[in-house]
C-alpha cells in the first residue's frame, strides 16, 4: 500500500470529491477546445466559474485544512504521503493569501483583456492593449505580495507555475545559457550546413493524409488511442488528462508544412505519456499528476526535439511519410532531416527552431522582471522588445504583432510561466545524456524501441507525479536539478560537429 | 423580470452550483457515451459518483430545505416562481425519503444488473438475470413505499418519470386505447394498404451519404449544428442538454434500413428542440428543462410520426434522398412513404411501427402493476409476457431475448418509465389536433415551413421549460391532459382512409 497513514487517507477519502471536480473541469475544458457548440460557451462560463469558486471553498474548509496541518506535523509519514501534504498545503497556502477582490479582479481584468489582446494584435494597435496590460501586470505585482516573496516580486510568481523556482535560479540559468546560446547561433548559420528554409516548408498536405500520419506515429509509440489516450483536432494544441486513464492530446492541420502538426503530435505526446506512466496507485490524489510546468515541457521536448527530429528516427518514419505524402517520394530521408532542422532567427516565438527558441524565452523573463519590479513601464515594452531581439537575434519587429503583442500569455495573466518552457528544453537535453548511460538512444529509435525509452522516464520520472518537488525529483532522477550545460553541449554537437 | 420575489432569487443563487454540477454531469454523460476512451470510465465513475452525492448533499442542506420551505408560504409568488419551488421540494421530498442504505443498494444492485443483463440476453438465460430482476422489483417497491402512494404503490414510481400520474390514469387511458388498438390492427393489417415489409428494409447504404441526408434534414428543421447544438454517433440515440444553449444529439448507422438512423435524428430532433425552446430567463434554474418523460416523448414522437413519417415530408425530402442514396432513384415519393409506414406486428419494441408500437407498452406497464403488487412473481413474466404478446399482437417469443430479455429498462431499475412512452404518443396526436386549429399541418410541411409549427410548439409548450407539472402544461396548452382519443383518430385517419 503506497497510503497508511491514517490522517492521510483520511484526507485523501474528502480529496476525491475535490478531484472530481477537477475532473469535471477538465471534461469541460476538453469539449470547450473541441466539440462544443459556439454558443454553448455562456453555459460553460457559469458552470466553471461555480466550480472553481467551489473548489476553493472544499480546499479552504477549516476540518480540510485542519487535517492538512495535523499530517504535516506527523513524523513518519513516508515519500508519497509527505508529497500528499506538500502539494495541500501550496495549494491552501496560495488561495488563503489571495484576497476574493483580487482573484475576481485578475479574472474580470484578464477575461476582458484576451479579448482585447485579439482585437489588438489583429489591429497591430499596442495602445489599445497597454491599460489592460498595465493593470494585469500592477494586479500581479499585488499577488506577489500577498502570497510572499524572498528576493523579488518574480519569486513568487514563478513559484506558482514552478515550484520552488526562484528568480536568482532563472537568472543563474539563464547568464549561464545566453552568450553560449549567441555564440551558438552565429556559428550555426555562418556554417550554412543546416538551411534557413526549406522548399517542403511551402508544400501542402492533404489533413486526412497527414492524420494518417501521425496515427501511425502513435501507434510506434504504443500510445493507448481509443483504449486510454485520444487525438482530437483544436485551434490550439493541447493535452489534458481526466485522470490516469484519461489522457487526451489534440493536434491541428494548417494543410501546408507537414512538419507542424507532426511535431505538435509528438510534444504532446510527451506530455501525455509523463500522465500515462503515473503510478495508478496515485491515482484521485493531489500528486497524481505531473509535478510542474517545467518538468511536463522536460518530457514533451524531449520526444519533440531528441526523438522527433533526430536522425535516426527521420530514417524510421520515412517509410511511413513516403508512404501517405506522395510529394516525399522527391526527397531523401537526409533531406527530410534537414527539413525538420531548419535554424533561422526570427521574429515569432511559437515557429523557433530548437537552436533559436530560448532566446525568446529569455527576452521575455527579462521584461516581466523588470516589469514586476517597476523598473520599467509598459510604455517601454515595445522599444525594449525590439533593442533585445536585435541584440538576442539580430532581428526586429516590424509590428506590435510580431514583436510585444505576439504571445497570448500575459493577457491571461500568466506571469512567470514563460521560464518554463526554457526549463523543459534545459531538462530534455539533460534527460538525453542521463539516459544515454543506459541505452544507445539514436539507436533504440532508429529501431523503433520506444518502450525501452518511456521505461526508463517511467521509472525515474514519471511514476512518482508530484511525490517529490521538482528540484528534488531531478535530483533523485538525473542526480541535479536543472542544468544549463547540457543544453547548449546537446545542441552543439548536433548542428556543429 | 421573470424572478421578482427576493426569497427566490436567493434560492436561484444558491441553485447556480446544483446547476453547475449537473452540467458538468451532462458533459460528462455526453462524453462518456460519445468519444471516451475505454479504460477513461474507471475515471469517470470515481468522478460521477462523488458529484451525484454532491448533488443530493446541495440539495439537502438545511439552508437550502428552509429557504425553499419559506419561499413555499409566500402568496405572491408568480407562475414561474411556483414552479421553481414545485420542482424543488419535489426532489427534496424524494431525497430525503429514500433511506442511503436503499439508494446505494439500488445502485449497486442496477450496476450489476445490467452487466448480467446484458449477458442473459445474449445467452438467452432467463433464470441468470431472475435473482437480480426480483430484488430489483423489491427494492423498487420498498423505495415506492418510503416515498409514499395512495392507491398502487406504482403511484410513487410513475410520479418519478410523470409528475402527478397515478395508476388509475395509466389504467384510465391504456383502458381506452386498447381495445380501440386491437380493431386497428386488425383491420390494418388485413387491408393490406401499407405493407408488411418492404425491400428497401434489405438495402445497404453509406453512412457518410447518409449522415449528409441526416444533416440536410436537420438544416431544413433549422436545428442550430455548431451553434447551440451537435449531432454525433453512439451506440443508442440520445439527446442531452448542457444548458439551454448546448443541446446535443446522437444517432447510430446501422448501414443498412436508411429510414432507422434518419427517424432516430428526427425523434432526437424532437427533444432537443423542447430544449432549445425554452425561454432563456429560465436559464440555470430547476425550471429550465423539459418537465416530464412524457411530455418530452410528445415532442420527440411529433416530429418522427406526424411530421416525418407523413406523405407530405416524404414528398418534401424525397429529393435529397435521390441526390444522395442511389438506390432511391428506382422508388417513386409514394414508394418511400409506404417503405417509411410499413405495419406489422412484431416481437420488439424499438423496432415496432406506430400502430402496433403502444402494445408493447400496455403489455409492460400491466406486468410492472402487477409484480410491484405482488400478484405475480418473477418466474411467472415470460409466460405471462407470451401470451399477452399473443393476446395483443399475435405474436409469441421463440426466445427469451425477444421476449422478456429484450429490454434494458427493469435491469437500470427504471420502473414505471414505460407508460411515458405512449404518453408521449398520445401527445403527439394531441398536438396534431390543436395545431390543426391554427397551421395546415400538411401544407406547411410540404412546404418546408417548418419554423411555424416550431413557433406554435414553442408558445404553447417549450417555452415553460418546467414552470407548470405536465397536467396544468397540457390544459394551458391544448385544453386537456393526456387523452387517448386523438391517437386511435389520428392511426385510423392515416392507416385506415
């Protein structure tokens, strides 16, 4: 038995209606992206935002959070149930220190400025965003306060999305990633071996063709479909899980450049598998989940960027692609390899190559730094955002669109998220040389050999979902937290040598 | 404003997150039975269960029973907030009767029973599904009994499906159907005039050709796909609502018989539209759904029988069934409406016609009085379902699947939902009746002009939602309850003239 304490499954017994709740919200968040009708949207509003205003109510009942507190004071609870009160007591922590007018005003300020950030973008006008963005930002700074932070404001919000990251870490990481990163950069595209484009990038697909696809890809991923996994079609990519045998992914079909909704397929793959291999015996509990941002996008960059775009497994799914996309037939397996592997600076953060995309994460953290610590003024924003990306890229904006008003993120208010995704590909480089003790990886892949990939993340990452924090989990697993040597050795063996 | 008096609408706040629960339980039962992966209902199960007694707890608080109680004394209560504390204290009545030992017994014992159910009757095995259908009829009348009855203890279960029917109307009109039924059949049968069988019954045909036929018919009935609703495939055709503006529907391509799947999305139609229907105000409040099983079978059973199975619909669609199934093109508009009107008597329900249909029916609820009345016992129902199947049809089982197996109803422990089935049919002529007042039913459908019979059905029934119980609706709306009358005419002017 992995719970036996009693305390614990005390809690764990009035958990389950809270995990019900979240799986209802996930039920309801899938069919939002994919299925429902248009309108049906005012019915969902109303009933999420009861939902969550009820659980909030069921994590701060006083018997809950009395239980809670009297576990954490238990002296003998083992590894899964020590992570049961970890994550509880966050958890509580977090929505006890927000004031009920701050959280119903970052969601007004935040519903009202998705809408306006659309309208903004598609008008190319800043102005018009900058109010909301002001606010969202001044809420935040707010937030930060009351929940607690060290060093910087930063500190808490990053803690939020990753747990335990505090801003000396990103900026460690991120000093230590930068000139090797421009180094990197300048040497890749002077040496010209791996092009800036690519005629297949212009070439159109027919989606059902493509679906067939990425199916088979599934399927040598022994990806449950149908059993305990979907593929479903959405504007945006996604994976979501209903619980440890419930794991969906979506993809979508832009008809033109096939590597994209491929690669969309593969990093959600990653993250869906991270949910499959949880230990089912965690299963209705606060840790039967992925543990944080970083540690998910770990495991979706690794199978996007390791796996996926690789040499040896371009030659194990060529067969597969000759097979479906007639216009293959023109093209070498090394061709198509080149094709995955583009590099080229350039101006919009969701289209990078793997060599190019940190950079877009670092301009960012470093603006909601300096935001957060009102250093600068949204009204600096743009002329700072072009300056970095010339200094960063060697490019710049011509619009708003393209430059301040191109990601989604601070509009929803989620400040602090953007290091993580630096985290996953820091992680998934440093995954590659762990794993690379026990298995020859590209040639498990050139042989299709997945399963001896999944269960090696199984056993160091994956069954334990949030047993451990996440400094302590890659400790455990790869014997150090996040790295970024790894990262900038990975990608210069790949497109140097 | 529809809501005025403050008492209720403190009772509508508080009522936000029952609603909230059960539409994510409508998600949630929609997903299950639509896209779910396999394994997901382990999941799902956990989820649901915690949430129905999530539900029953919201709904038993003693805050919520005293405000309703409250608001039940009030005088001055207008038609819609009457009907909100109506629909309330009937479940609070029903909830607090039913003791929690009998409802998880029930449960548990339905759960089961449907398992083996499903077994028996592909086994063919009386005896291997008799202990769970006796216990179920005993707990059933324990649960009547706790509930309470006046005269038949199947009162307190009809009242569950058809709130205010009692066994003396159920006796009252299957009494008047009956023998008025018989004659028909007979009569019918003999004349010869609509056949027995017909060869398009044998043919093959796409379902995707056919799921474009299904959706041009829906555009034709301006059902809104995509905007408030969906049409998707399961297993058994099903409506369900999210809310007054996400209503969807299933139907299923057998791929062969093409007028089965295109009567079951017309029969579907028919329910979802009551729900569109209704007035938005209502939204989010225990009024805002259809009011009773029969009620709503009436306006499902409108729309496949008076509507679609006419000669007027017949010619109408017979165009976008020659554009789109081939094998049409060789039958004339005439052969269709015979092909889509064959009668004869037969052994299963789901496949019966709408002469011989309402047998099926009088044949269950005479055998549901009659064991919850203990009069007979379990081991005599497949004699007694033999020869009154030859009393009413003249036809007898050879098996037991088709037969007392053939059902899944008493196995889920719906006891006293058969009789709403022929309520509705009864309806549906009733409707025809008064409608005739106003619209020429066949000229307009002939026409296409079918949003003014919608708006009749809309001012007269949908709009209500749940505001009177069914008797006082029906009065308001035609004059009369329930009246088995207007059926026999409404068969012998179309079978027999």
């Amino acid at each position: 038995m992995v719970f036996e304490n009693p305390l614990i499954k005390e809690i764990l017994e009035k958990y389950r209606l809270i995990w019900a709740i979240g799986h209802a919200s996930s039920v309801m968040g899938w069919d939002s992206e994919t299925y429902m009708p248009t309108e049906g949207v005012k019915d969902r509003a109303v009933a999420r935002a009861e939902l969550s205003l009820l659980h909030q109510q069921l994590i701060l009942k006083p018997e809950f959070v009395e239980l809670v507190e009297k576990a954490g004071q238990q002296e003998d609870l083992n590894d899964y149930e020590k992570g049961v009160v970890r994550v509880l007591q966050r958890e509580i922590k977090i929505m006890k220190a927000l004031p009920p007018w701050l959280v119903a005003e970052l969601s007004k300020t935040t519903q009202e400025a998705m809408v306006v950030w659309r309208e903004a973008k598609s008008r190319n006008d800043f102005n018009m965003f900058k109010p909301y963005l002001a606010k969202i930002f001044d809420l935040s700074r707010k937030a930060a306060d009351y929940i607690g932070w060290e060093k910087h404001p930063y500190d808490a919000l990053l803690d939020m999305y990753e747990e335990g990251l505090r801003t000396k870490d990103v900026v460690n990481l991120f000093d230590g990633l930068k000139p090797s990163l421009k180094q990197l950069i300048v040497k890749v595209t002077s040496a010209g071996k791996y092009p800036r484009e690519h005629e297949l990038e212009k070439i159109a697909y027919e989606p059902s063709k493509m679906e067939i696809v990425n199916k088979k890809i599934l399927e040598f991923f022994k990806f449950p479909l149908g059993k305990r996994a979907r593929l479903d079609v959405s504007a945006h990519p996604f994976t979501i899980d209903m619980g440890i045998h419930d794991v969906r992914i979506t993809t979508r079909y832009e008809g033109v450049d096939f590597k994209r909704t491929m690669f969309s397929v593969i990093h959600e793959f990653g993250h869906a598998l991270y949910q499959l291999q949880i230990d089912p015996a965690l299963s209705y509990t606060p840790i039967g989940s992925g543990v944080s941002l970083g540690v998910h996008e770990g495991q979706s960059r690794f199978w996007e960027n390791i796996v996926g775009r690789s040499k040896s497994f371009t030659e194990f799914i060529y067969p597969v692609l000759k097979e479906n996309l007639e216009f293959v037939r023109k093209y070498t397996p090394e061709d198509i390899y080149y094709y995955f592997n583009t590099v080229r600076p350039s101006l919009i953060r969701v289209d990078a190559d793997e060599v190019t995309y940190n950079m877009h994460i670092l301009l960012r953290a470093e603006l909601e730094m300096l935001m957060l610590n009102n250093e600068i003024k949204v009204d600096d924003l743009p002329e700072l955002w072009s300056c970095k990306m010339d200094e960063l890229l060697g490019v710049k904006p011509k619009t708003y669109a393209e430059g301040v008003l191109q990601d989604i993120h601070w509009s929803m208010g989620s400040i602090g998220y953007f290091p993580t995704y630096t985290l996953g590909n820091l992680l998934s480089a440093q995954m590659r040389y762990a794993m690379s003790k026990d298995i020859r990886l590209e040639e498990a892949v050139g042989n299709g050999e997945f399963d001896r990939i999944q269960e090696w993340q199984k056993e160091r990452i994956h069954k334990w979902g949030a047993t451990y924090p996440p400094k302590q989990l890659l400790e455990k697993a790869l014997g150090e937290s996040y790295n970024s040597e790894y990262l900038v050795k990975y990608l210069s063996e790949k497109y140097l040598s």
